[in-house]
C-alpha cells in the first residue's frame, strides 16, 4: 500500500489495535501483511492458521510458548541477515579458524613436556587474538547481535512444527521442508551468542541465572578463541547455502504469531465477518459496518456499483470523512487478515486509493494545495488500470475559489469513473461541501448525507449514513447561538438568500 493511503487511513494505529503478537517477527509479519496490496499472501491458509489458533488452545498456547522467545529488538534484523551475501566475507577472514586452531594445538601441547618451549608462542598466539578480535569488534558486532537470534528462531521453528494439514501448509509448509536444514545453522549460532545451552530464553528463573554466568565464561573464552568471529565467519557459508530456506521459515513463525494476534482480536469484538470476494464488475455492499478505531462506533451501510460512486455531505464533524476511513479500513483488513468489523462485506478485490488528509510537504517545500494536485493526478493515473479500485477522496481542492474547486473536482471524480474507454470497475467516495457536486454528477455519483441538529448546546449528531443530500444549514444557527451579534446574523442570513436565488436562476438556465 502506498505510504499515502496508508497515512490517510491510520493505519498504523489499525496495526496497533490488532497486535496482540508475541514476537518481533510476528509483528513484522502482521505489518506486512496489513501493508500488502491488494491482498495478503495465502489468505485461505492464513484464515485456516487464525481458526486454529482460536478454537485449539493447546495449540494457541502451546505456539504462544514457543513464540515468547524471540521478543529480542535484535529479531527485526533478521530479514536483512538472510539476504544473499548480508554477511561480507573476505579472503584474510580465514585468519579467524587459524588463530582459533593454532591456540587450541598450542594449549594441548602444554601437556607435553615440550610446555617450556610453547609458553612464548602461546602467550603471542592469545596477543594476535586480542588483536585481531579488537580490529574487527566493529564489523562482527554489527551482525552479531542479529546472527545470535538464529538459534532461539530455528528451535521455535522446530517447536511450531506441530502446525501442519493441507489447510495450513500453503503457510506454515517451510516448518517441515526447510527447518531440516537449519540445523548447522543453529549450532553455529548458539556458540556464537555465548549461550549454547539457549539457557537465556527458558523461562525458569534458575536458567537464566546460569545463563548469566555462562555469558561472563563465553566473554572470556572468545577473547582468546574469536569465538563469535569464527560463527559469523562459518555462518556465512551456511546462510549463503540455505538464506531462502531461512527467509521462508522466518515468515512461517512470523504468519503464525500474526494468526494468533488476529484470532485474539476477532475475540475481543462482538461482531466480525470474513468478505465475500466476488467477480469484478459486481456491485459492492457494505452491511452495518464500523471502524475499529472507534469506540461505540455507529455502523452503517452502503451499496456501490461498479463504475459508479458516492458523494457524502453534511457538516463538519457529521462523520464524513470517518465513514470513508471505515470503508477503506474494512477493505484492506478483509483483503489482507480475512476479517471486517461488519455484518457483511461483499466486493470485488479493489486496490484501496486515497487522499483524505491535509499536509504540506516541507522536505519539498510544497504547500497542501500541490502535494494534494500530485496525490489526485497520481489517482487518475491508477484509474487506468482494469484492476477495480477504490478511490477515497475527502474535500478536493480545498483552499481555492469556489468555482474553480467545483470544476476541478467535477472534471477530477468523473475521471475517475470514465476513462476513454467507458465505464470502468472503479468506485469512489467523495466526502464535500460542495453541493453543486451532486447536480454536476448525477449519473455517476450517488448523493447521501450525514444529518444533524441543532440543539441547545449547539451542534447534535447521529453519525447515521442517509441518503439524498444534506438540506440543512448551520453555520448560521451556529453565530446566533455562540453571540454574534443579530445585525451580523441578519446580514449573513440576506447574504445566503440572495445566493440561493442566483444559483437558482443559474440552474434553470
């Protein structure tokens, strides 16, 4: 999803509300996921995989333990360290399981009686390791801390193993084909992280006491060994050989804590439905949906056809521009983790296109007005493609002339729908105050409204979705009832008279 859209939606505080993960894997993975246009990978698989975890919970917990070891921040490196050639490697890294060799060789012959005679060469031995492994601390600890959560990741791997069916293995299928050959892997990356036994990530509080001190020996003995210089060194054979092998098992663990985060969401509201995807060129209907953002949020419910959209009226805070974030959001959670907080969504798979929000680009020195022209001119772009979108656009050219904003927005929400070769599959939503709009666009545009009243303490909301346009006017009512004096009111209240009669007169012409 383009970083612009995803603003427009909040989508980050979606993640948010949805991440109930255990890992920094499974939150990278359920980022990615809700990232993912138009649809997130083997979304059958992963409903099944979200099912699993919601109705078994020997195995949600059973998943869950095994996941709660790799809550290291070093965990979002990961991705990175599996890419082909991550680790550099050169020629005089040889040097590594030299020096190691050459001081174990040195240490047995202490046992001889030529020990005398070994002392020297020892003691210069353990001096260019404290050299060499000083040079390069720079370079080793760069990709150490990352190298060192291989173990913990492999033996979760392995743990998760359990997860298998023809359901689940679209997804979780690398657990068996692939952890088998992590194994080196593994064991290279126990000894490098100084902690072989994997003592730190065991629950009990003795282990990790033990794991502690097991540390302080391991700091010691690779001073004089180059332990972790020698893992990174034999490491990097082994990723080159089986990096796509790890890449597939990091997303297998990263899927399935995502499926559990997404089962618990699912648990903690009272209503959800999976989509209905359907051919495109089908209309789309969105029954009684709701925003996960919102507390309390009123549902609502609206039909688009295809090639055709939506003009949403009424006054500021109504609830227009959060019922286009409501249907943007339903569409990438059902496209991306198969849920809608809705009682039914059924739709064409749409590429989910926006621009709602306001804000200048300062990096570029652009004001709103431009980055907003570029945003819409990109839209008009998209809407060449046969793929259907949906586009959300909320106060088009606000900050110009009335006249202008109208044409442009005209000539702009109709491109969208109309391209040179006719009708397309797109639909769109377009929240305005420009009720000209819906005389502009009667064929392509449906008009509806949120209503209101004005009550006592001024401005009353229902947040209820109608249709037709809005009829009511407030910012009047509003000066009357805030003080303004009654000469402004009355000459506001003249002042909007005569621009009802010109625009009349202008109509019937």
């Amino acid at each position: 999803m383009d970083d612009r859209t995803w603003t427009d939606l909040h989508m980050d505080a979606v993640f948010t509300a949805l991440d109930r993960t255990e890992s920094t894997l499974g939150r990278q993975a359920l980022y990615h996921r809700l990232r993912t246009a138009p649809v997130g990978d083997h979304l059958d698989a992963f409903d099944a995989l979200v099912e699993r975890m919601a109705t078994d919970k020997a195995a949600r917990t059973r998943a869950k333990r095994a996941l709660g070891r790799l809550r290291d921040a070093h965990g979002y490196d990961l991705w990175w360290l599996a890419e082909q050639d991550a680790l550099e490697t050169r020629p005089w890294y040889l040097l590594f399981p030299l020096l190691t060799a050459t001081t174990v060789v040195l240490l047995l012959l202490l046992l001889t009686p030529w020990w005398p005679r070994i002392v020297p060469l020892l003691i210069v031995t353990l001096v260019s390791n404290l050299a060499v492994r000083f040079s390069t601390d720079r370079r080793v600890l760069s990709v150490a801390g990352a190298f060192r959560q291989l173990a913990p990741v492999i033996a979760t791997a392995q743990a998760l193993r359990f997860l298998h069916g023809a359901d689940l293995d679209p997804i979780t299928g690398p657990l068996q084909t692939d952890v088998p050959k992590l194994g080196h892997l593994k064991t290279i990356a126990r000894w490098v992280s100084g902690d072989p036994m994997m003592l730190a990530v065991s629950p009990n509080p003795l282990a990790v006491i033990l794991s502690d001190f097991s540390n302080t020996i391991y700091d010691y003995l690779n001073l004089a060994f180059l332990l972790d210089a020698n893992g990174v060194y034999f490491g990097a054979g082994e990723l080159q050989t089986h990096g796509a092998s790890l890449l597939r098992t990091i997303a297998a663990i990263g899927d399935v804590d995502a499926a559990i985060s997404v089962a618990a969401f699912r648990a903690s509201t009272d209503v959800w439905t999976r989509p209905g995807f359907v051919l495109p060129g089908t209309p789309a209907s969105l029954t009684d949906v709701r925003h996960p953002l919102v507390a309390d949020a009123v549902s609502n419910s609206i039909a688009l056809a295809p090639g055709h959209g939506a003009l949403i009226t009424g006054s500021n805070m109504s609830g227009k521009s959060t019922f286009l974030r409501t249907v943007g959001v339903a569409a990438v959670m059902g496209q991306t983790i198969n849920t809608c907080l809705a009682v039914e969504y059924t739709a064409p798979v749409f590429h989910v296109r926006s621009c709602i929000g306001r804000a200048d680009d300062l990096l570029a020195g652009k004001s709103y007005y431009i980055v907003e022209v570029e945003s819409l001119l990109e839209l008009v772009q998209a809407s060449a493609s046969a793929a259907p979108h949906l586009f959300l656009l909320d106060e088009l050219f606000r900050g110009t002339n009335a006249v202008e904003r109208i044409a442009a927005g005209q000539a702009v929400l109709e491109a969208l729908l109309v391209g040179p070769s006719g009708r397309s599959h797109h639909v769109a939503l377009a929240a305005t105050h420009d009720g000209e709009l819906v005389d502009l666009l009667p064929a392509t545009y449906v008009p509806y409204h949120f209503g209101d009243q004005v009550g006592p303490e001024g401005l009353v909301f229902d947040h209820q979705l109608q249709p037709g346009p809005a009829t009511t006017r407030n910012a009047i009512t509003l000066l009357r009832l805030h003080g303004a004096p009654q000469n402004l009111v009355d000459r506001a209240t003249s002042c909007a008279a005569r621009l009802d009669r010109q625009r009349s007169v202008t109509s019937n012409r």
